[in-house]
C-alpha cells in the first residue's frame, strides 16, 4: 500500500502512512534493524554512563556525563550486551 495525495489530506497533522512491510525491500528492513540496533548501544552505553556516575557521585553533571571514560569492566560488560543484541538479531533474521 503506496499514500497518496488523498489520503492525507484530511490528515495535515500526522505523518504520511508509511508503506507496507511486504512492499519493502529486504535489503533495506536489514539496514532499518541495523540502524535500530546501533542506536539501542548507544542508548545503553548513556544509561550505563549515567548509572555509573550517579552510583560513584550521587548526581549527574552533563560536563560529567561527556567527559566520563568507562572502566575495564563497564566497557567489558557494554561489549558483550552489544554481542549479544547482535547474536540475537542475526539469529531472528536466519
């Protein structure tokens, strides 16, 4: 199912609908997991940060939060849930 001019006409608040998965291309659903994967590690390795600093500190600066360097085991422990995610989704997608 492609949009067309009508049908969000009466809709000049929302988005326009989106194709149907079936019309996509697989190439390009992969690269959307993919892209979605990616910003799922970034979104842990900032919880990780904040989680670390309030734990060490008991309050969170923004200056702290970019300036912090993870340790040997948060970097360990982010790589291998990175891993796994990844493990996961190959696993989904065979």
């Amino acid at each position: 199912m492609t949009t067309t001019p009508g049908d969000d006409a009466a809709r000049p608040h929302k988005l326009p609908r989106p194709r149907q998965i079936q019309e996509l291309n697989p190439d390009q659903l992969v690269a959307v997991i993919w892209r979605l994967a990616m910003e799922i590690c970034v979104l842990r390795d900032r919880l990780g940060t904040h989680e670390a600093l309030l734990y060490e500190t008991g309050f969170i600066s923004q200056k702290a939060i970019d300036s912090h360097s993870p340790s040997q085991d948060e970097t360990a422990a982010r790589l291998k849930a990175r891993t796994e995610l990844i493990e996961n989704i190959i696993n989904d997608l065979s």
